[in-house]
C-alpha cells in the first residue's frame, strides 16, 4: 500500500494531544499484512503487534512460548501493511525480564528488523531499569500493568487484579514510575473500573484499558475475539462485533458442498 502525502501518521506525540483533548484512542491487535492493511484502512489509531499472537497464531495455552524472532515476524507482516496507525510491538517473555543489557538488545533487534513505531513491556517497577534503558534510546515504550498475561503462572489464573488495597496502591505507584521512565502510553488490564479511572486522571501520557472500565484514554481488544473468530473466550469485557467463527464455518461449509456436488467450478468460472 503506497503511502500517500496527505495521510497523517498516527504518532506518540497524537496520542498526547489526544489525551489532553478529550478524544478517545482506538487500538487492535493484529498479526499479518492482511488485516493490518483492513484495520489501517478503517481508521484504527494503534496497531498492537500482541503476544497473544503465541495463543490466537500459534495455538499455544499462554502467551509465554512465543520467541523474539516469531514477534518480528509478526511484525514485520503488520508494518508492511501500515500507512497511518502508531505500531506497538509487545516484547516478548524472556527478552527484557533479566536484566537491562538484554531488554535493550532485543528492543534494538525489534526496531531495527521490524519497522515498528514503539514497544510494550509488562510491569512495573520490576522492570523499570530496562524501560529507561529502551527510553534512553530513543525507542518509544508503551506499558502494561494490572493483569500481566506473561506472569499467568505466578498469578495462577486470568482473575481481575489490583482488587486489594495493597495491589491498588502498587499500580497507582507503578504508573507513575512509568511515566516519569518515559512510557507514553499504558495498558490497564483487567482492573476495576474506579482504579482505571484514577489512574488515568493522575496521569499525563493516555489509558489504554482492556477489562478497565469505559474512563480510560482509550481500549483495545484482540482482534480474534472482537471478530468472534475464537467463540471459545467471552470474558465479560469483551463486545463482539461480527460473529466470523460462524460465517466462515458456513462459507467453507458451502464450498465444500458446492466441490462434492461439482457445481464449483461452474462453466462461467472455467476458462
């Protein structure tokens, strides 16, 4: 898709206009070239190049086994059909958690063998010295706090968070250490709406809420399961807007009958 002069790139700088003007911030997982190209197309203002391409691509339990390289993959597919929305790549399991000189080898890997705009991290103040490392870098960082899907064994279920007064107070100060680390923008998962709210009126850089109530600065969703190709995940967050799983079993359905009875190909359809 040839990038015409008068499209405007969504950038990190628009979010923050965003933000401060009220307007509220659209964003989609998407894993490949195709959709990529569909979702842009429409409008999306952020494209999420998500790890749970580990579950929805490669059919894994969690989003634990995907590896850097199959993360630029993923990547690289998605940017090829930009030409507007901001590109957020997740990092993956393993490639930031030890420690800094790592977590800035793999953002730099992602980048430069990507095209991507901007990366997120899971965590809070864990992971803090990485997210300056990446910053300082100059790599825009989005982060991730409340339900952090790469931690599912050491949280032991996908449970809403932060519902205790401690782990509230945790990601109030979580947020404001990764603004003041350079993130410009945070995804609130799976925490109460109330929380979501305060959280993003203390902050200056937007929201991105999944499971977070309607006052954070924008939401996201996996693509997936907004389309209703996965019928399996309705967590109560989630609203389908097309129900694929059903259309596509009944196309292919179709198809398959129209082969065995031979009325595909028909005579107009043959050279």
């Amino acid at each position: 898709m040839s990038i015409h002069k008068d499209v405007k790139k969504v950038t990190t700088h628009t979010l923050l206009k965003m933000k401060a003007n009220g307007e509220r911030i659209s964003m989609l997982t998407a894993y490949d070239f195709s959709f990529a190209r569909l979702f842009d197309a429409a409008g999306i203002d952020v494209v999420l190049v998500g790890d749970s391409a580990s579950n929805v691509m490669a059919g894994h339990e969690t989003t634990v086994p995907i590896t850097l390289d199959q993360m630029i993959y993923h990547a690289q597919c998605v940017v090829r059909g930009i030409s507007r929305a901001l590109v957020v790549v997740d990092m993956p399991f393993g490639s930031y958690q030890s420690n800094s000189d790592v977590a800035l080898a793999s953002a730099v890997k992602i980048m430069k063998e990507s095209g991507a705009h901007s990366l997120k991290l899971e965590g809070g103040e864990e992971i803090i010295d990485s997210i300056k490392r990446i910053v300082a870098a100059g790599i825009p960082v989005m982060g991730h706090l409340g339900l952090t899907p790469q931690s599912i064994y050491k949280f032991g279920t996908y449970t809403v968070r932060a519902k205790e007064e401690a782990e509230a107070a945790k990601l109030i100060s979580d947020a404001k250490l990764l603004q003041e680390a350079g993130c410009f923008a945070i995804v609130l998962e799976k925490i109460p709406a109330t929380l979501a709210k305060q959280v993003s009126e203390s902050l200056d850089i937007p929201t991105i809420g999944i499971g977070a109530g309607n006052h954070c600065d924008g939401q996201v969703l996996v693509m997936h399961d907004m389309l209703g190709i996965n019928n399996e995940f309705s967590p109560r967050f989630l609203r389908k807007y097309l129900n694929l799983q059903e259309q596509i079993t009944g196309a292919v359905q179709q198809y398959i009958g129209d082969v065995k009875s031979r009325d595909f190909p028909s005579e107009n359809e043959s050279y």
